[in-house]
C-alpha cells in the first residue's frame, strides 16, 4: 500500500508503486489532461516514474511554478532533435533551460545562418505535432559510451566517461531520438506547445573552456503560452532599441576595441555621465559617514594566498612579474582594505568603519563573454567595506539597506527585490561561523523591513548575502547591490580590534555595494532611460539653437548665462535650418533645445523645445535659467537644499 499526500493535506491509497499521471488520473480527468510532471517530496519527476513508498506529491500543470523550466529543457531537446534531423553531421552536446528561455550548444564545422534556425524552429513544431512519446531509461555507462561513439556524438562519450562511478545513466527517449540527460522531461513532444521561438546564434566552447573546439550556441525562448511569448518578443524587440552600445555610438558616449578587450574607451559625453554618477555617490557616501581610501593596483601573490581568493579566484586574475615577486593585478577590494584598517591600534570606539573605494578592478573575464558594459574586464566598483562588532550589523545592515534604496529611487528604480543566498558547496570557514553568519544576515534584513526569496548556495565563499535586483523600465531584473556578512577575512588576514575590556576581538566585515561596478550600472541607466536622461543625469543638457546667424551673438550669450548656473550647455552656431538642427539634437538625446531668434533676442527670452515633446514653452532668460537650473539639480542636492 502506497499512501499519497496532496497539497489539500488529502490522502490517496493506492495498492502498489503509482505513477504521477495515475495519481492525476484518480484525481480527475482535467488534471490528467494537463499534466505534465509530478513532485514527490520536493523532487521534479517524469511522470511515469513509478512512486513506491508514501511520499508528498503534487501534479505539476503548465502554470505550476516549476514548469516553465520543465518547457524549456524539453524545447532545448526538441530543438536538438529537429537539428540532427535536418543536419545529420551535427553533433548534439548540452541544451540548458535558461532564466528566459534555452539553448542548445552543437559541434558543426559550418555556421549556422538565420535561414537555418528558421527551418530548425519550423521542424520543431513538427516535432510537437508528432506528438512523440518522452521515456526514461537507464543504460549501463559502457554501453552508452560504446552506443554515442558509433553514432559519431564523441562529446556526449566523453561526458559519461567523467561522470562519477556511481551515478546513474539516464537516456531519454524522444521518438527515434535519444539524448543523455538527468531529466525529468514532459511525457511527450505534444505537451511542449508551440509557444517557443528561435532567436540567434553565438560561440561557444566545449565545457566552456576556450582551449576547447569552439561550438555553436543556439539560443531560443519558450512561455507557457502564444500571449506570453509574444510579450516576451515585444520586449526583446523593445530592448534592442534600447542596447546601450547602439546607444552609446549614437550619443557619442564611448566605444570599445579590439586592441583593449574589455575596457572601455570614455568619450567627453560619456565621462560626464560617468563623473556625474561617481559625484553623486561620493556624495551620498560622505552624507552617510564612509571614509574614502584608495589602494594599489598591484599586490603581491601572499596577500591574495592569505586572503584565500588566490585559491578560489585565480583564473580570473591577471598576473604580473617583477623582480622575482609574482604580482596580481587586484580583483577585488577587500584585502587591500583591511590592511588600511590594520595600520595603528583600532578601539571598538571606533568602530562602525566605514570604508568605501571606487576601486578600479581587473578580471580576465573570457572574451566570448564580454558584452559591451555589461561584462568587461576593466572596471570600477563602488566598493566599500564595513568593519563593525557583532552586535552592530543588524544597525549597520538597516542603515546599508535604507541608503541603497534611497539611491536607486534617486535613479528612478523604485522596484527592488531582494534575495538571500547561504553557503556554497566550496567556501572557507567552519560550519559554526556560517551558522553565525547566516542567522545575523537574516536577523539584520528583517529588521530592515525586507522581504526576501532564498538563492540556496550562491553566498559568497567567505559569508552569505544579500543581492538587490532592479527592475527597469521595461520589466527586466538587474543584479546589482550586495551586502555580504563575513567573519572570515579578519581571521585569515589578522585583523583586529581593541574591545571595551581590552581584549583583542575580530571585527566583522560587512562587504557592500550599491552600484555593482559603474560600467554595468551606466549601461542599466542608459537602456532603462532609453538614452533620454533626466536633466541632472544628462551628459549635454542643453543645445542653443539660433534660428538665424544673425542672433549668434545673442545665442553665445544665452549659452555663457545657462554654463554660469551650472548647466552642461553646447551653441549650435551652423548655417542650417532650425527643424534641421531640433531634429538632429533630439535624436542625440538632448534633453531640452533652447531656440533664440530675433524675437527671443529683442524681448531677451528664449524657446524651449523638450525631448519627445511637440510643445514649445516660451520663457523670459532669466525665468529659463532659474527653472532649468532646479531641474538639473542632483537629487540630493535638492533634497538638501529644500
């Protein structure tokens, strides 16, 4: 006897091992119907694995919240199946689903082009049509092995052959098709639907080692219906507009190049932005009682081996040698920031320390992965670290929390979701301090009035934390602050400080950012804004445009009136037509062109013509520079000037 346990907290019997689709069955046949997987005890499951003792069980239909990743893997084995059809000379390697869509990675000597995704996309919907049954079997390894090579697929070989002795080899059989795979997967092809789209192609290396054959990466998006697939199309379509490298080659903000993968070449534009942004933050950071330090770009190896990132982070350094010393250019802050809290004797008077850095990092990020601002090599991180006691990090967290939001809702990001993520599988420090850890972590974001969703094992090797995600103007999620609780560092680079009954006592470190690096955060602004900046945000704030040469001179005079209030201001002095020159400035994103002509000049005033807006504001000078001049305050400074 088998005894089922439903969501409901109802109790099914059944005689013997069942199955999911029979436990569906007995409920009813609209739950059999759209079944597509089953839970048993928490465990994603085929439905037709038999469940063989009691267990907890939970049928999964299409909005069940497991089972978009469900439809994806099973659109990334379609997609594999259609390919083999269509070329049988590729080589099939590994199809993930992915947090919007799949892929499937494949061995092929000739590139894919657009017109063979599109017979690709439309053998999959015959696929589905076929309505191919989805079974589970077990293989032994050496028959797989032996099975794969003859069919010519040497990389699903090569996988089982460095699988672990005792895992289980599990072949899923679609149609005429198999493919190595832990599953579970739908029961058949049908079940898919047809609300999946193939969107591109891109490089990619076999177990993402690019000393390996590189692969082709076909990368798709699957919904669990047509009206969710097509919103997803419209924002993808709507986030193109928005690619902040088309962006920034149209505002003249920055480029990238070959002779420096991975770092960014700043334009005037561009590095006023920049400037703009880091001054605000400065701001806000000195308002909040940090201490701004700088350290060096080069530290020697001990440093990086006692700190313990040279064991977890050395493929990503990059490494220098003088004088027989190995050297690496910094990663990361940390290290070089507990050597500045090392220097004098610390009394527990002084703490909480508040330490902040906009810290320029390297990272040898492979180049397959680099993407415009959003992944480089070289950036600056608005890095800071708190050293406190244990009692303080509950305070010092509320204090971090309320700022970072006061800062994203100065940026215009009022949506923020936060999530936990505990210990990793490889991480330094014992069990008890991660325990410590963890329970002040969650102690301090509860009494910051946050809710959270757990990200089980993504903390980071020395502590848990807590990542803020944005959501922009479009709906897409950003990762971008952190706040990492780490009772580690201080222990393996000595740190300490003298405590109330003279004792020598480790400080806690409280590693945290708002910003993330200052790259990626501007490449968020730029395609949440659409480049059309808020007036304080924009590079070039206002373009004075005279209708007529004739009223140069009084257009120069204009421009020197705005710069003196503290305006970013440009004359556009050319012998052209003023639609011409409204047009121009208006797709370079310019938030407001003022318009002089004769008439402006006589009555001294001037036109401004907004961005995306048709209407034309007439203004007295003086009442143009005054209300310009508000609109391009900082937040802060008019918060404070209020």
């Amino acid at each position: 006897m088998v005894a089922i346990t439903l969501p409901d907290g109802s109790v099914r019997k059944f005689d013997g091992p069942v199955t999911g689709q029979e436990v569906a069955e007995s409920i009813g046949p609209g739950l059999a119907k759209a079944a597509l997987a089953v839970k048993v005890n928490g465990e994603l499951r085929d439905l037709a694995r038999p469940i063989e003792t009691d267990a907890k069980v939970e049928i999964v239909t299409r909005n069940h919240e497991d089972a978009l990743e469900l439809l994806r893997h099973d659109a990334a084995h379609v997609l594999a199946e259609a390919a083999k059809e269509l070329y049988p000379d590729v080589q099939v390697t590994f199809g993930p689903a992915t947090a919007d869509g799949f892929y499937y990675d494949f061995a092929r000597d000739e590139p894919f082009t657009p017109e063979d995704l599109e017979k690709i996309e439309q053998r999959m919907h015959e696929i589905v049509e076929r309505d191919e049954t989805i079974t589970r079997e077990v293989w032994d390894r050496n028959e797989a092995i032996r099975y794969f090579n003859e069919i010519g697929e040497k990389y699903k070989a090569e996988h089982i052959a460095t699988l672990p002795p005792e895992e289980e080899i599990t072949i899923y059989r679609q149609g005429d098709w198999l493919d190595l795979c832990r599953g579970p997967h739908l029961p058949s092809t049908k079940k898919l639907g047809h609300a999946f789209k193939l969107l591109r192609v891109s490089g990619a290396y076999w177990r993402g080692d690019a000393k390996n054959q590189q692969l082709q990466r076909v990368y798709g998006t699957a919904w669990e219906d047509e009206k969710r697939l097509k919103a997803h199309l419209t924002m993808l379509e709507e986030a193109a507009k928005r690619d902040h490298r088309r962006l920034g080659r149209e505002m003249d903000l920055f480029h990238l190049q070959e002779e420096a993968v991975g770092s960014v070449f700043w334009h005037p534009r561009g590095w006023t932005l920049y400037r703009t942004v880091e001054d605000y933050m400065r701001r806000r950071l000195e308002a909040s009682g940090y201490v701004e330090v700088k350290t060096p770009q080069l530290i020697d190896r001990s440093l990086w081996e006692a700190s313990g990132h040279w064991e977890k982070f050395r493929e990503h350094m990059f490494i220098a040698e003088s004088e027989d010393r190995v050297l690496a250019v910094k990663p990361m802050n940390c290290p070089g920031h507990v050597q500045i809290f090392k220097q004098g004797i610390t009394s527990y008077r002084d703490l909480p320390l508040r330490m902040a850095e906009f810290g320029a990092c390297h990272r040898n990020e492979p180049s397959g992965a680099l993407h415009g601002l959003m992944r480089v090599r070289a950036f600056v991180q608005d890095d800071a670290h708190i050293f406190c006691t244990e009692e303080q990090i509950v305070s010092e967290t509320k204090r971090f929390c309320d700022l970072l939001l006061s800062v994203y809702e100065d940026f215009g990001f009022t949506e923020v979701k936060v999530k936990f993520s505990d210990r990793p599988e490889k991480r330094a420090g014992s069990d008890e301090i991660w325990d410590r850890a963890e329970k002040a972590l969650i102690e301090a974001t509860e009494a910051a009035g946050l809710s959270y969703t757990l990200n089980p094992g993504e903390g980071a090797f020395y502590g848990p934390k807590l990542e803020f995600v944005l959501q922009d103007a479009i709906g897409r999620d950003w990762q971008c602050g952190t706040l990492q609780v780490d009772f580690v560092l201080p222990e393996r680079l000595n740190a300490s400080y003298v405590a109330e009954d003279g004792t020598k006592r480790r400080p806690v470190m409280l590693h945290r950012a708002i910003l993330g690096s200052f790259e990626r955060f501007l490449a968020i602004l730029i395609e949440n804004y659409a480049g059309r900046f808020p007036l304080w945000l924009a590079p070039l704030q206002v373009v004075v445009a005279p209708i007529t040469n004739e009223v140069d001179d009084y257009a120069r005079e204009v421009a020197e009136a705005f710069a003196a209030r503290g305006l970013r201001v440009e004359t556009d002095l050319r012998n052209e037509k003023i639609n011409l020159k409204v047009r121009e400035h208006s797709l370079a994103k310019v938030p407001v062109i003022a318009v002089v002509g004769a008439r402006e000049a006589e009555q001294r005033g001037v036109t401004l013509r907004r961005l995306g807006s048709q209407r034309q504001e007439s203004l007295a000078l003086e009442q143009a520079l005054n209300t310009l001049a508000q609109e391009a305050k900082a937040p802060d400074l008019k918060a404070k000037a209020d």
